[in-house]
C-alpha cells in the first residue's frame, strides 16, 4: 500500500457536485492498494498513519501526533498512486489492485482508522470521478510504501 499524506487545515472530496466528506484540521490520505497488500500491510500502515507526530506543539516544534491535535483523516482512494512510468509517457497501472480485492482492503482501512484514531473518519467513494480540495498546511506531505517499512 502506499499512501500519500498531507497535514491540512481543511479539506474535502465531492462527487458529482455533492460534497461526501470533509474535514477541519487533520490529514488527507490518499491510498494506492496492489494486488500484493495483505491484512499486516493494512495494519501496519493504520498504525504508522495515525502515530506520525507532524502538528506542531507549543513550542512550534512537530511533536504531536493525530489523536494529541484532536484532528479528523479524510481517506480518499487513488490507484494512479501505483503507477508505472518506465516505459513510454503512458503510465501503466498493473500493480493497482483490482477492484475484487481493492474494495475489501480499503473499507478494511476505513475500519481500521477509526478504530485506531477512536472516531469516525471521512472518505471519498472507491472507484468515483472525484474532486478533492485541500488546503496543505505547511505545506507536509509524506509519502509512505508498506513494502519499504526497513
């Protein structure tokens, strides 16, 4: 899995001109699923996601962590994230997971987030022509592979 991550001070993702979730303070997170991800991905991607310590504390310093901002995730599904670009100026999408397995995986992280973070989070819809609009704060933006963990 891999998943992009930005600190925001808002942000939301509409689909056909409906917004369908939207959050204050906090990260928008948008995921890539292969056909290799398994359940350990999943949850070792949850884990890390919800301990980054990328809001500032008192001092100004990045110190604090989701649950310590009181900050929300807004989960938004991206397969272009697995995007190959070797060969040629079309990307390829092979390692996207298709949707059979895709879908399981993404409304296990959903779960997972929640469970993890202690309250509902919101999210985009898996598979829709979205918009997403953000307002990066800082800007912070991380990107993180489940596969490249050493």
């Amino acid at each position: 899995m891999i998943a992009v991550i930005q600190r925001v001070t808002q942000a939301s993702v509409t689909i056909d001109g409906t917004v369908e979730g939207q959050i204050d303070q906090g990260l928008l997170v948008l995921l890539g699923i292969t056909h290799t991800d398994t359940d350990e991905d999943l949850q070792w991607l949850a884990r890390k996601i919800i301990g980054l310590r990328i809001f500032s504390d008192q001092e100004g310093k990045m110190n604090l962590d989701l649950k310590a901002l009181g900050g929300n995730i807004l989960l938004v599904s991206q397969f272009t994230l697995l995007a190959s670009t070797k060969k040629g100026n079309r990307p390829s999408y092979t390692d996207a997971a298709r949707p059979e397995v895709a879908i399981p995986l993404y409304e296990k992280m959903i779960t997972q987030l929640e469970q993890d973070l202690g309250q509902s989070i919101q999210t985009g819809e898996f598979g829709a022509d979205m918009k997403v609009s953000l307002l990066n704060d800082g800007p912070v933006t991380i990107i993180i592979d489940s596969k490249n963990r050493i």
